[in-house]
C-alpha cells in the first residue's frame, strides 16, 4: 500500500520537471526510501506556487489616463510668402525715364509721381489736338446759332411769296371763268388763267415741303453732323492727354518699392516693368494641400505662419480654399493672410503654415503611442482595469494632434491605456493574456530646458502599484 502511494506521488511529481526546484519533486519512486515521503510532500507546495508564476507571468509597463479635454486638427504643411498686393509697373508709352523720383526700398503712397519720361513729343501732340477740338467747337456752334436759322428764315420768305403769287393766280384765274361765262373772253385766256394758277400752287407746294423738311429733318442732321466733329476732335484731344499722362509713373498702392531695374537715360524694353510696387503691410502665405485635408478648411479658419528670422509665430486666417485642383499636383491651393508688422516676413521665402481645421472642446483623449493598428486598419488599445490586468478594446479615432489621439467610440474618460509596453502585450496568446498582471512604471522625468521651464512633449503617464508576484 505503501509502494502504491509513493509510485503515484512520483507520476505526479515528475509533471513539474524544468529546474532545480522541480528536479527535487520529480525524484523517481523506485529510487527513494519510505522515509523521503514525508519530505517529498513537504516541497510539494512550493513547486505549485512556482508554476503558477509562470502560468501567470507579470509585465512591466506605462499606462496614461484618457482624460476629457479639449482637441483641435491641425493641418501644417510648408508655403510660399506673397505681398498682399504688388504692382509690376510697366509703361504705356515707350520713351527713355527723365527722372526717378524714388529709390528701391522707398515707401509710396498711391498716386505717389514715382518716374517721369521724355514727353517734348507728347506735348506736342496736346498741342495740335487742343486746336483742333477748339475748332470743332466753333462750328459746331455756327451751325447751331447761325447757317441754320438763316437758311429756315430765308425758306419761310420764298414760302410767303410763293403763296402770294398762287393767291394773285387763283384770283385771275377765277376772273377770267367769270367773263368767259359773261361772253366777255375767250377760252384760251381762261386755259391761261389756270395754267399760271396751277404753276403758283405747285411752287408753293414745294416750298412748303422744304420748309418743313428743314424744320423737322435739316436741322436736326447738321446739328448731328456739328455734333459728331465736336465729339472726334475732343476725344482725339483726350487721347492725346491721355499719352501725356503715360509719361508719369504713378503707383496705384501704397507699399515699398522692390525693383527699379533702370538708370536715367534708358528706355525700359517693351513689356519690361519700370518700378515694382509691393504692399507689404500684411503677407499671404499660399499652400498646396492634400485634397482630403483641404475637404475639411474653409474660409476663416484660424491658422499660425513660421517663417525664418522670425521667433514667434504670426497669427492669421485663411482667406482663399481653390474651389479647383492644381492640375499638375492635384492638390488645393489655400491662401492664409497675415499682418507684417515691421514688414519682418520677405516676399519668396518658404515658411511653415498650421491651419486649425476643427475644434472638439470636450474629446475622449489619449496618447497616440497607445494606439495599435491592426494589418486590416483597425485601431484599438490595451486597458488596464484596477486589479492591474491588461485587456484590449478595439477603438474608433477622431482627431490626432501631434502626440494625442482622440476616441470617438470604445473608450470612456477616466481609464487607463498602455502607452509603453502595449505592442508587446498585443502579441500574446489570449489565454495567456488573461493571466497576465501588468506592473505600472513611472514615466522617465521630462527634460528640464533651459530657464527651469519643462517640455511640453510627452505622453500623459502616471505610475502605479502593480502586483509583484
């Protein structure tokens, strides 16, 4: 009976085989005496307890708190500085420069006289024209106080005599039929009669239409003829002021002067700017965009441009969304608009823009290290419940801002996610993962810059008391 208890002891002490502490349970029964049993029962317990580490081991890692709080997206990507407006000022005339009136650098006001060309010969062209228009005006004027009334007077004056003449025919005329009845003339006088009676009426018939025709219709096409030479010689006299004009440089902004190529004495090449004219008082940073972060922008989102030789970044806005892709890249290109103070930021250079696209004021936050990405694209995290036992939730992300993440779906504020360590505890068999018990590490200490003053890098880590066993 005895045998049979310290056979079946063996078979069983031998299951815990692998160490020294298991090679003292595994001791064969055939080879040892009664006297050993007591023994061997005794360390029975200690080599349970020391597998039962192993079943359940412990890992050490850094958890965070998914706290509540606020969450922007930032879009940042790099851009090309732009004056707010710029004037390539290039003349209309072409003529060599008499006189500049302002260096590079120079600041101007609008219709500031920046440059003045030769103009002897456009002098000369005002000249002509003035006398010219100056003419126009005289006859127009003749021909509405003078030659027309006179020829309409004139007209009436033939009209009253013609009617006259038919009146003293029809009155001969009327005799003659009288006498001719009486037996007091022959016919032939009164065929007479009535021919010149005929010829009066016609002549005044003519006259009268003549009149009216230059009451109603002469008169109103000298007076348009008058009119339209008056027109073309002031606007021949205009255009000639006009090119005079051309000959002074103006700007049509304020800004500063950023180019003048020529000297006095050149003539600047056809089409070839004389003066470049910059308003510098704000800048506008143009960016291309990727088409699906440019989707989420709109005009007046609130963005920050950083730029070299200037500390702090310059606070702006976006001005301009293309509503079209750029061909060549297909991205979108977006304006943000800036002010200049002390014009520090330069036309040309390339700076860093950062757009914030969107605000969550009250978001589920993590760090982004704690996210784990499944080869699929599933997202989830390792959670850390209050008996130190890690398990995995899968989670749905919203906005990411640099070292935070935000979870929209599968994750409440106020648990605690594996941010160092989490990859490791992913890959392990679930049956193991079940046993496992995690020990909480404090997050290294965040480096100290220079005045005292701490990095804001980091993860939001906290330190804990994990079962050692």
């Amino acid at each position: 009976m005895a045998d049979h208890s310290i056979n079946r002891l063996g078979r069983s002490s031998s299951v815990l085989r692998g160490s020294a502490s298991r090679m003292a349970c595994g001791l064969r029964a055939s080879s040892v005496f009664p006297g050993l049993l007591l023994l061997t029962l005794v360390m029975w317990p200690g080599c349970s307890k020391k597998e039962g580490a192993e079943v359940a081991p412990t890992v050490t890692v850094q958890v965070a708190t998914a706290e509540t709080e606020k969450i922007v997206r930032k879009i940042s990507t790099d851009a090309v500085i732009y004056p707010l407006r710029e004037a390539a000022l290039v003349p209309k005339v072409s003529a060599p420069v008499r006189k500049f009136f302002v260096e590079r650098g120079s600041h101007v006001r609008e219709g500031e006289l920046l440059a003045q060309l030769e103009n002897q010969d456009l002098v000369a062209a005002v000249t002509d024209n003035k006398g010219a228009y100056e003419q126009a005006q005289a006859a127009y004027e003749t021909a509405t106080k003078q030659s027309l009334p006179e020829e309409i007077q004139k007209t009436e004056l033939d009209a009253k005599a013609f009617q006259q003449a038919m009146e003293a025919a029809q009155k001969v005329y009327e005799s003659q039929q009288i006498l001719f009845q009486q037996g007091a003339t022959a016919r032939k006088n009164v065929d007479d009669a009535n021919l010149a009676f005929v010829q009066a009426r016609n002549q005044y018939d003519l006259i009268v239409r003549h009149l009216e025709s230059l009451q109603k219709f002469g008169k109103a096409q000298e007076l348009k003829a008058a009119e339209g030479q008056l027109t073309s010689a002031r606007g021949k006299y205009l255009g000639a002021e006009a090119q005079l004009s051309f000959a002074e440089v103006r700007s049509p902004i304020d800004g500063v002067v950023t180019d003048r190529p020529l000297y006095p004495g050149e003539t600047p090449a056809a089409g070839s700017p004389l003066i470049t004219v910059m308003d510098l008082s704000q800048i506008v940073a143009r960016a291309h965009i990727d088409q699906q972060q440019a989707a989420a922008l709109k005009v007046g989102n609130i963005a920050n441009i950083s730029a070299p030789g200037i500390t702090d970044a310059v606070p702006g806005k976006v001005t301009m969304v293309s509503p079209a892709l750029d061909p060549g890249s297909t991205t979108v290109e977006v304006w943000v608009q800036a002010p200049n103070p002390q014009e520090r930021i330069r036309p040309g250079v390339s700076a860093q823009v950062t757009i914030i696209a969107e605000t969550v004021p009250q978001a589920v936050v993590i760090p982004a290290v704690a996210v784990l990405t499944a080869p699929d694209g599933g997202t989830s995290v390792m959670v850390v419940d209050a008996q130190n036992k890690p398990h995995e939730k899968s989670v749905k992300l919203g906005i990411r801002d640099g070292d935070d993440a935000q979870v929209t779906d599968g994750l409440q504020a106020g648990e605690r996610v594996v941010t160092v360590g989490a990859y490791d505890l992913s890959k392990e068999d679930p049956d193991i993962l079940e046993k496992t018990k995690v020990q909480i590490e404090a997050p290294p200490a965040p480096e100290q810059e220079k005045g005292g003053d701490e990095s804001k890098g980091g993860a939001k880590g906290e330190a804990g008391g994990g079962n050692k066993d």
